[in-house]
C-alpha cells in the first residue's frame, strides 16, 4: 500500500504515423509501438490512481476512528461538568 500520494501524468494522445498508400510492415510496425506505449503509460496512470484512492481511503478511516475517539472523550468531559440535580421529594 503506498505511503503517500503518488504524482499522476495525464497521458497526452500520441502522434500517429500517417499511413502509406500500399502494406508496408514498418509502418504496422511503428503504429503498433507508438499506441503500446500509450497504453503503457495509461495502465500507469489508472495504477497510481487506485494506489493514491486506497492510500486516501486508509487517512479518511483513520480520521474517523480518531474523531469518534474524541467525541467520546467530550461527551465523557461535558457528562462530567454537567451539574447534578438532586430532587427532594419533601417525605
């Protein structure tokens, strides 16, 4: 699980070779690289950003379990400054 945030880059679309009029292998060769590097670089970006919404997600329960461990400590704090009534039924 990551520590931190990881800094995510938005993967620019990339360049196409423009194509040529007849099959020729280089050219199915270069297209295929240029869109498997693309792809790459989208897998890493959508990675980073699962890795840094578990990250947030582990702060954000940890948070709360801190919050409701103060509210328990005030409610103990205001139960012990509230004043006593002691009523006297007169018998």
């Amino acid at each position: 699980m990551a520590t931190s945030l990881e800094p995510i880059t938005n993967p620019a679309a990339p360049s196409l070779p423009l194509g040529t009029e007849q099959y020729q292998r280089q050219y199915q060769d270069q297209l295929n690289n240029v869109l498997r590097l693309y792809f790459n670089q989208l897998g890493t970006a959508l990675n980073s950003q699962a890795s840094n919404n578990a990250f947030l997600q582990s702060e954000i329960d940890a948070l709360l379990v801190e919050t409701a461990s103060l509210q328990s400590q005030i409610d103990a704090l205001v139960d012990e400054a509230r004043p006593q009534t002691l009523i006297w039924l007169g018998m």
